[in-house]
C-alpha cells in the first residue's frame, strides 16, 4: 500500500491559523475555568478496555478504538481462539471515565473537595460530520467530593462565564442551559408502566427526541415491543411538561415518592445558577433532556446555542462511578464543552483568533539574500533584544515576491516587518 496524503478519516490536519485560533479560545476557557478554582490534570490517552466497556458511557462504548496486545501477549491470545482477548487496552472516548480511575487512584493526595480541570484528545469511531471528528478535544471541569448542590451551580455559573466570554468575540450573547435530573426521568419511565430493566433503553430512544419528534420516539419504542399504552402515558408526560418553567409541576404530575426533594434541589440549582449566570443566559428545567451516558446519577445539563440548533455543552452527576474503581462511592459531579462546535461557531463567524492584537502582533525581519554577514548579524541581534521582551519575532528570507510574502505573514499574525537589504 502506498503512501497517503490525506490524514485519516475522521481526523485533519491544522494549518497555523487554526492552530492560533484553537489554543487561543483554549487558553480563554482554562484562564476562567482557574478563576473559579480549578486545577488541571492530565491523564493518558489510552485506557484499560474493561474500564471503557464497564457499561457506563452509553452508545459511546460502541465507538472504542481498540488497541491489541503485543508481542507474544497477542500471540497467545490470537492461539486461544479467543477474539476479546485479543484486546487489552483502548483509546480513552470521554475524559470522565479516566478521571474516576485517577482520583481513585489518587485520592489521597488531592484536597477535599477536588476541582479538577481536564483538556485534551479523545477518540470516538463515529461518523464524521461538521463540528465533529474521530479525533477532537474536549474540555472537563469536574468538582469530586461534593454532595451538596453548590457542585452543580458553580459548574453551571463557570462554565456560562468561560462559553459567554468565547462566544462574544463572534456576536453571539445569549445560550441556553437546559438542566434535568435522571431520577426525574426514571420515575417517569416507572409510572407510565415501564420496568426497571427497560428504563435504560428506554431512556436512549427518548434521548433521540430533538432530532425525530414525538411520533418518532413513539414508533421506535413500539418497534422495541413496548404497549402502546404504557408509550402513551410516557409521552404524554413530556407533552404537558415541556413548557414548565420549573420541574416542580412536572414532578408532581408524575407523583413519585421522593420527587419533592429532587424538585427542590434542581430548583434551587436552576434559581441560584439565573442568578449568577450573564443576561444572555437562560437556564431552565427541561424535561426530555436525557444526556447518553449511562453514569449519570442525578441532576443533568446541556448547553445549546440559539438560534444555531446545536448542544456545545454537557455534564451531570455521576456519583457511582468512582466507586467502581475505588470501591467506595464518591461524590462526583462535571461538566463538558465541545470544543470543535465552538470553533466550528467561531470559524463562521470569520474569527481568527481571541487575543488581543497587542498581544498577537509578531515582528518579522526579512533579510535580503545579498546583505551581507553584518548586516545578518545586526538583525538577528535585533531580534533576540525584541524576543527578551516578549515579542514574537522571526527572521526570514526575504522572498522575491516580498508582498506576497507580508500578506502570508499577516494571516500568520505579524503585523510589523523590517526589511534588512545588503547596503
């Protein structure tokens, strides 16, 4: 097979400009992301598979990147006949599930509560779209330790401020933070008739709802066998509730036991979060919202942009994962932006780059081919002076189509040039 060009499907290539683009809007989240606290860690990007097929990451399990065994390691799995154990490790599809496993295993170094904040490359064997790639960087802010509910509304407050100050530089004021909670969803799945063991497909196929509307939904769970019936009384709930501003009517529409206390603490969440967040941020209760995920435990959020129809944003609280690594439960609350729809935003909207022109304008010296070694020696002096006080500066060639040469070096973010020639 020959050499290929193009990189591999699902993933691309980043010219300079992207790049500047990328790690300034990065460098933007992770400044706020540190004013409210948190602290950033790194993991590897590959995971043991029975930590990424442990049945928490919903459908996402089914797009794992798998990695063989090596060596005699694979050659006595591939004798055994045995094709899964063939498998031993597995590039990581969420940041989550490899946060777990690093505050489990170490815990005890880490304050109480810990505010951890994780960027970087995840891997997911999807289909390729716009906004979305096999391989792109998602952004975690996550608070372990935590029961009360002032995890989920400084997650909400920090995350509004980091997508408020990222989304302005392209016009865009005003998003909406779509907030539920997975008990909410399970007893409503129980009161229309549902078992508890169909709950979690059930919950996959209302999760589809935005994209193919009630009678959708409907026929999808009749095609899995459901009564219709119990299908009706299920989807009626989310007719009549769709439109509350509070969770509080919908829960006692439902009328199960125990939902008094979930209202009041996603209504607590809800009014505290309004109240910090900017003026062009709405934060409601809404009661499709189900997130993929199977580790959510409680209270859940989304992030979708107006007007623009898609989600940029999401999290929730997962308070039994940790324990799976750990054997004892821990408090565990996050939330995640989706970095590539906020570029893909950003990009439309003609934005090259979040700094500030004084702080991106570089200095170029463009040395004529017949100046001689003085001459060089001069500019490149010049250059390390301007370096020691924080310029970005290079020292290049001069072409001969030196105009051509400037307006490339103006999209690379240079905004002064000497011109270095032989006398």
């Amino acid at each position: 097979m020959g050499f290929s060009k193009k990189p591999v499907k699902g993933m691309t290539d980043f010219l300079p400009g992207d790049v500047r683009l990328r790690d300034s809007v990065l460098a933007e989240i992770k400044r706020t992301y540190a004013q409210y606290g948190f602290a950033q860690i790194e993991t590897p990007c590959m995971e043991h598979i029975g930590n990424l097929t442990s049945k928490q990451g919903g459908d996402n399990e089914k797009l794992i990147f798998r990695i063989e065994k090596r060596g005699a390691a694979f050659e006595r799995a591939w004798e055994s006949g045995n094709r899964d154990e063939l498998v031993d490790n597995g590039l990581r599809y969420d940041l989550t599930v490899p946060l777990s496993r690093f505050y489990a295993n170490n815990k005890e170094q880490l304050p109480s509560p810990f505010r951890a904040l994780q960027t970087g490359p995840v891997w997911r064997a999807d289909q390729p779209a716009k906004g979305r790639f096999r391989q792109f960087v998602q952004c975690d802010i996550d608070v372990l330790g935590d029961a009360t509910n002032l995890a989920e509304i400084e997650l909400i407050t920090a995350t509004s401020a980091a997508l408020s100050r990222v989304l302005g530089k392209a016009g865009i004021a005003s998003f909406t933070v779509h907030v539920n909670d997975r008990r909410i969803l399970r007893a409503a799945a129980l009161k229309a008739g549902f078992a508890e063991d169909e709950i979690a497909g059930v919950l996959v196929t209302l999760d589809k709802l935005d994209k193919i509307g009630f009678d959708g939904v409907e026929a999808e769970l009749l095609a899995n066998g459901a009564e219709p019936s119990v299908v009706a009384s299920y989807l009626d709930f989310f007719r009549k509730g769709v439109d509350e501003a509070h969770c509080s009517p919908f829960c006692e529409m439902v009328d199960a036991e125990g939902l008094s206390d979930v209202s009041a603490n996603l209504d607590e969440i809800i009014g505290s979060a309004s109240a910090l967040t900017g003026e062009g941020v709405q934060v409601k209760f809404d009661p499709t919202l189900v997130r993929g995920m199977g580790y959510y435990t409680g209270p859940i959020f989304e992030v979708t942009v107006d007007n623009f129809g898609i989600s940029i944003a999401g999290g929730g609280r997962y308070d039994e994962m940790i324990g799976k690594f750990s054997g004892e439960d821990v408090c565990a609350c996050g939330f995640s932006i989706g970095f590539e729809r906020i570029i893909a935003v950003l990009k439309d909207a003609g934005i090259e780059d979040l700094a500030d022109d004084a702080a991106k304008g570089g200095v170029a010296f463009l040395i004529d081919a017949k100046a001689g070694t003085e001459k060089r020696r001069e500019a490149l002096i010049a250059a390390q002076a301007l370096r020691s006080e924080g310029r970005n500066v290079a020292v290049l060639p001069m072409r001969k189509n030196m105009k051509r040469q400037i307006q490339t070096l103006e999209g690379e973010g240079f905004t002064e040039f000497n011109k270095v020639y032989a006398q």
